[in-house]
C-alpha cells in the first residue's frame, strides 16, 4: 500500500491510515496474519474457505473492515486485492447485514471485463442474498 496524501487540515481520519494497527492478539502471533473469525458475523465467517487472510488482505484489515478511510492496494493479480474489497464491502453493508437497518445501499465495482464484473455479481448475491 502507498500512502495517502491528504488535506491536512482535514481531521476525519488519523494522519497516517497506514498505522492504524489490527490486533494482532487475535492474529496468528507467529506470521500476524488475520484469522476470518475477526469478522462480527457467522454469515460473513461463513463466505470463505479459509482460516486465515493472507498477508495483503491482514495489512489492510484494520484499515478496510475498522474505519471509513481511504485505501489503494497495488498488488498482483491473484494476490487477493478482491477479500480488500469485500471487506470494506461489509463494513458498508454492515447494518443490513446485522439486522440494524433497512436502507437501501448500493456499491459500484469496477473491474477490466464485463465478464468478470458479471462473474462477482452473481457470487456475491448468491452468497449475501437474503
């Protein structure tokens, strides 16, 4: 991740996202990495196959999943830039999710193909569908 310049007259967000710091108490203490259990719901836990979020998706946990700021990942393909997504993802539907809210939200997501958008559409009604 590269840093992100602000207003900095602008006190929204800390000075530095990029430190705002998980807890790694929760994390695998040997590797950091954070484990899927750190999400608040079984519906979210239970949308992927894995223990833990890989190295990428555990630096910007914090960051996508715990606060509203801004965020880039410039990662290889493959290397998992799409659970970022998702993550900030379900911090924004958060409160539909929890039961705490009926508002109609709505996130665009934009990718190289139409294929692929298509592709991530359809997994994801089919995976958080009511």
């Amino acid at each position: 991740m590269f840093p992100i310049r602000r207003d900095p007259r602008d006190t929204t967000y800390p000075e530095h996202p990029r430190q705002i710091e998980y807890d790694r108490a929760a994390g695998n203490a040997d590797t950091g990495l954070i484990p899927v259990a750190a999400l608040q719901t079984s519906l979210e836990r239970a949308n992927y196959g894995f223990t833990y979020f890989n190295s990428i998706q555990s630096d910007v946990f914090s960051t996508a999943y715990r606060t509203d700021a801004s965020f880039i990942v410039a990662a290889p393909t493959g290397s998992g830039k799409t659970v970022c997504l998702e993550l900030a993802m379900l911090r924004f539907f958060s409160p539909l999710i929890t039961g705490r809210s009926n508002d109609l939200r709505k996130c665009v997501y934009l990718c190289p193909t139409k294929a692929l958008c298509s592709e991530k559409a359809e997994s994801w009604k089919n995976r958080y569908a009511e």
